[in-house]
C-alpha cells in the first residue's frame, strides 16, 4: 500500500465532498474548506484505508470513512480553538478558523463538519448486514470521546492524564481503525486487534506530542518510555491479521521516531 498515492485519493474525495466557497453561504462554506484544507498529517484516514487493507480488504471500500473521521477530526480542532475552549488564534501555521472567520461561523462550520461527516459514513456501500450501524457507531463513539477528553482537560480539578489523552486524543485513532476494518470485511476479533493497535498508536503520538511541545506533565524521560511501550504494544497487535499491516506498522515507527 503505497502512503503517497493513498493521501492523494484523501485528498481528491475530502475536495468533491466539500462545498463550493460560493453560494449563499459561502462564508459558511469557505470556513469548511480552510478548517479541512489546513494541512495536517491526515494520520486518521490513513489509518483507516490501512486497516481495510490490514484485514484482506481493499482500501478503496475505505474511503468514505477515511473522509468521514478527518471531517469529524476537523470540527474537534476548530471547536478547540474557539475562545471558550483553548483560544487559540494559530493552526498549522496560519490563522485558526475563528480568528479568520469570526467565532460565530466558527462554530457553525464546525457544526457543519460534523453533520457531513456522518453524511459522508453513510455513503459507504454496506458489504453486509449490520455494517452502516456498526460504522455509525464506531464514528459516533469517537467523536462522543473527544467531547468527553476535551471536557476533563478543561476541568482544572481533573487530574486523570491517561483518560484525557485515551478519550481527546486516541478515541478517533481507534474510530478510524475500526471503521476501516469493518469497511474492509473484517471479523469482530479482527476489528478487536486494531481497536487495541489504535488505542496505544493515539496514546503514543499524545505523548510524543508532549515531549515535541516541551509540556508533558510527567516529565521528558517518562513520556518516552510511554512512546516507546505504547508503540511497542500497538505493532504486537498487528500479528495475526490476513492482510498487509506494512503501513500500519510504519505508521507506528515513524511516529515514535519524531523525537529522535
């Protein structure tokens, strides 16, 4: 599975399911495109294809909910950036979505995001009985965990760093993996193996977050020991699985090799 061409499918499917930056609304829909358009590793949809590919399926079957969880994944970051959450005016090196367009279209656009990301799901083509719930839960779980991560981190007396990175920070690693094996055909053990992959691959990239950043409450030292435990067990998940984890497994390694 070739990374390269992957992100340029991404990326082609992410512009045709996005609105004109015209229209009636068209300040509504240009604030879409510029939360969307960012820049950004795309590191969920490219878990998501490789875990379809993971479980003897085709990644192309993938693709929608690759689009879907960077739609959801896009709205997190600009709700996060709003002046009651984090108030953050820089995203990616450029104005956040707020700062450019306003905190009202802001949170419309993120709104927006979030509705044409299950909109999105639901054009996936249902290889069997029970797959769009199955995806519809797996999307819907993943963007309830953020909320829930996102709410303890600005909880000031909240102190559970391991639920706040396992919900703000894995939940949507673990939507993308489990969407993409369900896409794929994969059996319930299988899309089990790659909700534990995703689990630890989000847990190690917060950490490694935190040492890029220079913030990890538990000190440098620590944190590299939970980048180095976690991508350990993230790759031990991998075994077993029919289909080609070369991406999966390179994913995890270039990741944990950021600090390096």
């Amino acid at each position: 599975m070739d990374a390269d061409i992957c992100l340029k499918e991404i990326e082609a499917a992410l512009d045709g399911l996005l609105p004109p930056a015209d229209g009636e609304t068209a300040s509504l829909h240009a604030a879409m495109r510029w939360a969307v358009e960012g820049g950004g590793k795309r590191l969920r949809p490219l878990l998501c294809l490789a875990a379809a590919e993971a479980v003897g399926g085709r990644a192309a079957e993938a693709i929608m909910p690759a689009c879907a969880v960077e739609l959801l994944h896009s709205y997190t970051l600009v709700h996060d950036d709003l002046p009651a959450m984090d108030n953050d005016t820089r995203r990616r090196g450029r104005p956040s979505t707020w700062a450019k367009f306003g905190e009202a279209v802001a949170i419309l656009a993120g709104d927006a995001l979030q509705a044409l990301a299950f909109a999105t799901l639901a054009r996936t083509p249902e290889t069997a009985p029970g797959t769009a719930a199955k995806l519809l839960a797996a999307l819907g779980n993943g963007g309830i965990g953020v909320v829930r991560g996102q709410t303890a981190d600005l909880d000031a007396s909240c102190h559970n760093l391991d639920f706040i990175y396992e919900h703000k920070t894995a939940d949507l690693f673990v939507a993308a993996a489990c969407m993409g094996a369900i896409a794929g055909g994969g059996t319930d053990a299988q899309v089990e193996q790659l909700r534990t992959f995703a689990m630890h691959l989000g847990l190690a990239f917060q950490h490694e977050d935190d040492i890029i950043d220079d913030d990890s409450p538990i000190g440098r030292d620590e944190a590299l020991r939970q980048v180095q435990a976690h991508t350990a067990a993230a790759t031990a998940a991998l075994d077993g699985l029919p289909g080609d984890v070369s991406l999966l497994r390179n994913l995890a390694e270039r990741l944990a090799d950021r600090t390096r």
